[in-house]
C-alpha cells in the first residue's frame, strides 16, 4: 500500500512555518506525495527522519505506486473524455455552480467553489480565480464533479463513510488523511476551529449528540459535510481529540469514492492552512 498523507505529516515538524514555501506541513505533504516534490525542501525535517521517507518513497516510485505524473494524465483524460458532449450550461443548476460563457480561456466555463475558493472549469482546463493555481490533483476533482453530474439534490439524511456502498475499503484511508489530521490539529483549540469552519460558511444542525462541535459546511456546492469534533480530555488519561465526518445519502451522486477520500484530504489541509 503507498503511503498515506498522515504517514509522512508525522515524521515532519508539524509547525506550519511556511519555509517551504506551503502554507502548512499538511500541504507540503499532500504536494510531496501528488506531485512529487522533494522532502529537501522542508529545512527543518529530522535527518533520520528525511533519509527514511525519501528511501521509502524511491521505492515505490521504482515499483510503479505513485500517483503522480502518468497517473495524473491518464486520468485528466480520461475524465474530460466524459465530460466532451455535455451541455455545461444545462449542467451548472444540477451542480450548483455558475456558468460563464466563453470564459475559460475563451471557452464556456462552470465556476466552481471548492474549499472557500473558485475555479473556472471549461471542458479542457481548470484556472484559479482566487490567487495561484492549487494541487494539480484539484483538477481531476473538479472534472469528476462535472463528469458524475448529480441530480439529486442532498437529502439532509447523514451516513457514515464505511455505510456508503462500496466505501468500507476507503474508511481508513479517509480517516487518515482527513479525520485524524483535523483532530490532531484543532486538539485543545476548539475556538480556532470555529473560526475557520465559520469562514468556510458553516453552520450548526440541529441534531442531538455529544460532541463538543458539530457543524455542517459544503467543500463543493452539493457535497456537505457534517463535522462532529470532541476535544481531548487532559483530565481522563489523556484521550485525544477525535474527529468524525458524515456525508448526505446523495454523495454517491457527485462524486466516486477515490474522490471523496482526495476531497476529505484538501479539506483538513484547507482547514489547517486557514488558521496560519
């Protein structure tokens, strides 16, 4: 199995300085293992720590297991070839998006929020308008969005990754590389959390349980979230925060399981960048 992004965020510093050049070690982590950048460029890793993951890392590139750049173009690809017959002006209520005419690089484009920012999505390229372009892994997200065209609008009944068919496999892939990182990031800092689940345009249901914070928020226009977070309890044997992500009965429609798991990835990225 390839390493996961959790894997590799414990053996870096985990202090968001930004000398990287990313916003937070979440981030270099992600672009090491989607795109391929080199660990060097973290100054503060554990030698040790940096000899052992790049072994690990040149082993699977030697064995075929990275995703990144032959992966990455076969499947834009083969995404945009499902996307090449669609209307994207019929397409843009179903998915909650705007349309532009001609304006991805004279092309007709859907504008498309993910995660707090915008991107214009034609049927042969993705551009930022909200600063630098982002992962190119994003890309392939944004194209699956298009190409599931969902039409079933969220249903505001919750399920549980490992509940949505064919998920069970996907479960802790998702906990790790979204659940476990929030927890361990917002562990002891509910407030910061708020805050920028807030600006992420969240909103508190109302459903009974007990976790300290439970809010719902959108990362893709028809894809909610519900977050339930408890913080850790210093007072009974240290037990650590805890995270849990719950999706809309209609996920299924908007996007395939791979994705899901990639966007839970963005998203505790996101939220950890945010509070820098």
């Amino acid at each position: 199995m390839a390493m996961q992004i959790i894997q590799l965020l414990k053996k870096l510093p985990r202090t968001n300085c930004g000398e990287c050049d990313y916003a937070t070690c979440m981030a270099f982590a992600t672009h090491v293992l989607r795109e391929g950048e080199e660990l060097g460029r973290c100054p503060h890793m554990d030698a040790a720590a940096r000899v052992e993951m790049t072994a690990v890392l040149d082993g699977e590139r030697a064995a075929g297991k990275t995703a990144y750049p032959a992966h990455f173009i076969s499947a834009k690809k083969h995404v945009m070839a499902k996307i090449a017959d669609f209307d994207l002006a019929v397409l843009a209520p179903a998915l909650g998006v705007g349309f532009e005419y001609e304006g991805c690089d004279g092309e007709d484009s859907l504008i498309v929020p993910l995660l707090g920012r915008r991107y214009a999505v034609s049927k042969t390229a993705v551009h930022s308008l909200d600063g630098p372009q982002q992962d190119v892994w994003e890309h392939i997200l944004l194209f699956n969005y298009i190409a599931m065209a969902g039409r079933e609008p969220p249903a505001g009944e919750w399920v549980a990754m490992k509940a949505l068919p064919g998920a069970l496999a996907k479960s802790k892939a998702f906990a790790e590389g979204c659940e476990e990182p929030i927890a361990a990031g917002f562990g002891g800092r509910p407030a910061d959390l708020v805050r920028v689940l807030k600006s992420l345009g969240a909103e508190t249901p109302e459903l009974e349980t007990n976790a300290d914070i439970l809010a719902v928020f959108y990362p893709l226009p028809r894809v909610p979230f519900l977050l339930l977070f408890w913080d850790r309890d210093d007072d009974e044997d240290e037990l650590p925060a805890m995270v849990k992500i719950m999706f809309d009965r209609t996920v299924l429609g908007y996007l395939d399981i791979e994705s899901l798991v990639f966007l839970g990835e963005k998203t505790a990225a996101r939220l950890l960048e945010l509070t820098t």
